[in-house]
C-alpha cells in the first residue's frame, strides 16, 4: 500500500518540503490540505501534490507536516493528532516553538508530534515560490525532542539528513527568545527602514537613482507577507518587544554619540560590531 | 605623449574606476596616489595602476579621480585643482557632496571640476576588492553640474556612458539630504542590527544555527569600513541624525502597536510597505 504523506499548507514552506519527499518517498500518496483553493489548484498543476483532502479525512497517515501560520497550527493540531496511528509523524514548521508546544502538551499522543523550524525560506510566498533544494545545507532546530517518541524522532531525522538539513535541538522556550533577535528583528528594521525611506521620498525617482545593492540588501526583507509577520510578532511579542526595546536602545546610543561628535567611539562601536564578519563566514547561505 | 591619469586612492572604487580607464585609453599612463604604501604596492602587483606618484608631481593631467574619504578630499581638492590644464577633468567621488563643493566654490579651477556620486560598491575595500564591471549600469550623480565647463562636463559623460553608467543630475544639498535615507540610514541600522544581536547572543553558536539568509541580507552593510562610514555620517551630520531620528520614531511606533496588540493597524502598515517591492523591481542591481 502506497504511503499517505499529508501536507497542510502548500506554500513556499510546505510546498518546497512536499517536493523533497515525493523525491524519496516516489510511490506515496501526497495530498494537499489548504484553506485557499486556489493553492490547491496551483499545487496540483504544479505536481507539488497528488490530490486534495481535508484534515477530517486524514487516513493512514505516514507523515504529516503543518507549515501554515502559528496560530492555525494552534486551532488544528490538537485534531491531526487525533488522527495518527502508532507510527505516524506529526511535524509543524511553525515559526515560534513555545505557544505550539504548550498547546499540545497533554494530549494522548503528543510523542508522535516533533514540533521544528527548518532555517530556510526566502522573501517569495505561495505553491509557485516552492522549488527543491530549499532546505539543501540549512539548519532545523527542533524543539523540546524529549516529548517525542524515540523512534518518530529517528525516522524524521533520517529524512531531514536525506535532505541534508543538519539538525539542532533546543527547548521552546529558549528558541523563541532567540529567534526573536536573529529573525524577527531583521524583519522590523527591514520593514521600518523600507517605510522611513518611503514616507520621506514621495518621488520615487530619488530612490531609483540613489538607491544601491546596500539598500536592496536591507530592505529585502520589507517584502515579506504583512499576514505572516504580523501573526509571528503577535505570537512571540514579549521577545520581539525585548529585541526591539534593545534595538532602539543602541539606535539611540548612536544617535547621541553622532549628535555630541563623539566620532572616536562611533568607529570604536562601529568596529566592536565588524566581528559580525566572522560570525557570518561560519554560515552556509546558499539557496 | 600618452595621457597622463592620476588615482588618488587606488581602494575599491578609485582602482575598479582604473581598470575601466585602462581599457577605453590603453596607451595611457595611469599613476596612483595613496597614503598607503601598501595600497600602492598591491595595486602596482595586480596592475591596476603603471606606477605611482604624489600630488606634487602632477604633470599634464588628463584625468585625476579623488576616491578618498570626503575630509581628505576637501583637504587636497584645491591643490590638486592648481594642477589642471584647462582641458583637465578633475572628478571626485566621495559619498557627500555638499562640503566638498563649498570647499572650492571659489577656487580658479572651479570649472575643471565634477562633483560626482557613483552609486556602485560593496562591503569590501581596498586594491584586492577592485575589479572590471563595478560600475556597470550604475547610476552615476552629478551634483552642481552648472559650475563646470560643458566641454569637461562632455568628455566625462562620453566616459561615463562607455562604461554603461546612467548619468542624472542634482544640486548638492539635496544630494546630501535624500543619500542620507536611502545608503547613510541603512548603514546605521545595519551596524545597530549586528551589535544588538551579538550583545544578546553571547553564545555565538545561537547565531550559527538559527541565522538565515534573512538576517545575513540585513547585516550585510555591517561589515563595511568603519573608518569610512564614521567620516560620512560626521560630515553629513544633520542629515544623518534627521534620517535617523525618522528611522527611530516608525520603531517607536510599530513597537507601541505590538504592546497594545493592535495587530489590525501593524499589518496595514507592514502592508503598505510591502509597495517598496514595486520599487525595487525598477531598480537594476547586479554588481
């Protein structure tokens, strides 16, 4: 019998993870679960997914993955893992970690369930933005591993390293705070700078004649889905609050050595932060 | 007699300009001009430049190009500018453009001159970091164009122009004013963005894990010249501190919406800026 693999949300994510399975897993059944149809309709013609389904349909399951936005995680995975059988594998590539791990924390089968977040995405949404090797050299961390079945976690692990992630582990609540300042925040100054820029040129011609790849670097971000980021934010706001208020703060230490010209220690702070130079050379960020 | 061409500072953007010169003028002789003697040695090695000089010894310039941080180009601009035949095309490049051009307002020479913004670069410096195709559809700024002669203003674009680069034109003061959002801000975020999340994450194995391609885009600029972007953000001071102070206030504003959870008003925010996509399309940035 062919394996049922079940993919809940057919987005970039979600897509993108169906795409690496139907390559080692060639006889499954891959269906698509999604609150847009036309995603569905897409991932279909796109051959991302075999078919549709729905969650109260789930039968026989072999694998199933929620890459959809934390709070529907939330609102639906009490239900999917009402569903599994002994074996299954119950996967969520859910931004935060701590709120999804709490919501589930009693229920029977909890140790079928590996809650993760694969470090891989781009800045592009929906079933066409999916494409493989995606997750290729990137890292997944998964969250409080103790809650899950030993052998679930094996199985899910071969996979990953079929896929060449390299796996991490981490306790949620850990995760969250520290994703805050290394994912989070990159999008809010991202997104401010892009709104700062735009709120003082009202011509545009400005920024098309002045603006070089050092502005197209730090504002990419700025084009991340609005829906996304607000529900992520909302989800971790005390970390993405701390992160912030840290942000600020050293814009502000800046922005009183800049106004005092006390240009000595602006160079010696602007320094101290070229060590970020080592940091990113030990990073592996091909797409 | 071949033609005389003076480098004042053979870095990335005086040698990568260089190597443009040496292949539209290849009987010319191309001289360097830096402070560091090692500068002048690379260069020489990686034959950017046929020998190297002083500013004393300007003869029968054809072409001097100043790319040196904007304090030292006020410093020798008006010796170099005693210097010129009146066929010379003297041309600077610094990152500011306004002091720079009050500096000589006065001077002779004054119509030899062409204060000029190349928006080409990249985070890295220096002789090595030259190379063939920087400024290749790059928007190049000519700022006050009314203060120089028509015929040197005409050889500079038809040089220009056989390196693929866009010319447009604006008077100085607006120049510093509108680079001050669109390249000094990034730059100042960027920097802030890597010193607060290397002062939270003192275990630099958090970054290693959990970083994507998202916080490495934003980051980016953090790893350039702190020597040369302290000079710029004091000589563009006022400018500086209004971008930033505007930079501050959207933070302070979107953090205010996620403590009182008006997560409605954040996504239309975040939505609006979502048009900086529209922007950027119409922007070319291949380096």
């Amino acid at each position: 019998m062919s394996k049922n693999i079940y993919i809940i949300g057919v987005g970039l994510i979600g897509g993108s993870f169906a795409i690496e399975l139907k390559k080692l897993f060639p006889d499954s059944n891959l269906i698509g679960i999604d609150n847009s149809k036309q995603n569905l309709i897409s991932a279909k013609r796109l051959k991302i997914i075999d078919t549709s389904g729905t969650v109260n349909n789930i039968i026989n399951p072999f694998i199933i993955l929620l890459a959809i936005p934390v709070k529907s995680i939330i609102e639906i995975l009490p239900n999917v893992l009402n569903k599994v059988n002994p074996n299954t594998i119950v996967l969520d590539f859910g931004s935060t970690k701590n709120s999804i791990c709490k919501s589930v924390i009693k229920h029977k089968n909890r140790s079928n369930f590996i809650a993760a977040h694969p470090i891989a995405g781009t800045e592009f949404s929906g079933p066409s933005a999916a494409h493989h090797g995606l997750f290729k050299n990137k890292n997944i961390i998964i969250c409080d591993r103790e809650k899950t079945n030993d052998e679930v976690i094996d199985k899910a692990i071969k996979i990953f390293s079929k896929m060449k992630m390299k796996v991490t582990y981490m306790n949620s609540i850990s995760h969250d705070k520290h994703i805050a300042y290394v994912s989070h925040l990159s999008h809010l100054s991202s997104f401010m700078l892009g709104k700062t820029v735009m709120d003082e040129e009202e011509n545009e011609k400005n920024i098309f004649d002045m603006a070089g790849s050092g502005f197209e670097s730090t504002v990419r971000l700025a084009k991340s889905s609005p829906k996304m980021w607000t529900d992520i934010f909302d989800d971790n706001k005390v970390n993405v609050l701390k992160s912030l208020s840290d942000y600020i703060y050293n814009l502000e230490l800046i922005k009183n050595l800049i106004e005092k010209s006390e240009f000595k220690e602006l160079e010696l702070q602007l320094k101290k932060t070229n060590y970020i130079k080592k940091i990113l050379k030990g990073i592996n960020y091909e797409e």
